[in-house]
C-alpha cells in the first residue's frame, strides 16, 4: 500500500524530548479531550451548559486539527492511501452492520 507524506523534518534523537515528541503528546491529549467534550455534551442538563461545552468541544476540534497539520507538513504524520475496491468493501461493511441495527415494527 502507498503512503502519503511530505518530507520528514530531523528532530534530535535521544533521551530529551524533542518537537514531534510534543505534537505527539498534545495530538494524543487534543484528541481525548474532544472524546470526552462530545461526551459531555450528550449529558448537558440544560442549553446553556450544552453550549459552553460545544464551544470548548469545537475550540479542542480546530486545534487538533492545525497540531496535526502542523504534523503531516513535517512528515511526522503518514496517511495510506487506498483504493476505490477497498472504499467499497468499507461502505459495504457498515451499511449492513447500519441495516442489522434497525428495528423492524412490531406487528
């Protein structure tokens, strides 16, 4: 399978830390606190509290994204490219698992 990258930025090696070290960790943090965030909005007892919470979410979202543009630029990120077939096989699998899900009504 092919990868897609852009040329990968050197960072020392060793037992510092070094800048994909930091990218690494605050992607990994970004991403679960948007998993709780949404979380917490499904539990919002009221609007007003929905909203804080969507704000915040959205605020996490869009910085997640730039650190892990800022990632993939430095070729510390690597995607996989794939084919149309296996697009396919994908839609296939979770459109039958979507159709499993639904309840036929009761006679």
């Amino acid at each position: 399978m092919s990868k897609i990258t852009n040329p990968k930025v050197e960072v020392p090696t060793g037992m510092g830390l070094n800048d994909k070290d930091y990218c690494n960790c605050l992607l990994s943090t970004l991403k679960e606190m948007s998993k709780n965030y949404s979380l917490a909005m499904t539990e919002a007892s009221n609007e007003w509290l929905y909203q804080i919470y969507r704000d915040v979410f959205l605020d996490f979202s869009d910085l997640q994204r730039k650190v892990y543009d800022l990632m993939f630029q430095n070729g510390w990120y690597e995607l996989e490219a794939v084919t149309q077939t296996k697009l396919d096989e994908k839609y296939k699998m979770f459109n039958q698992e979507y159709q499993d899900l639904e309840v036929e009504p009761s006679e």
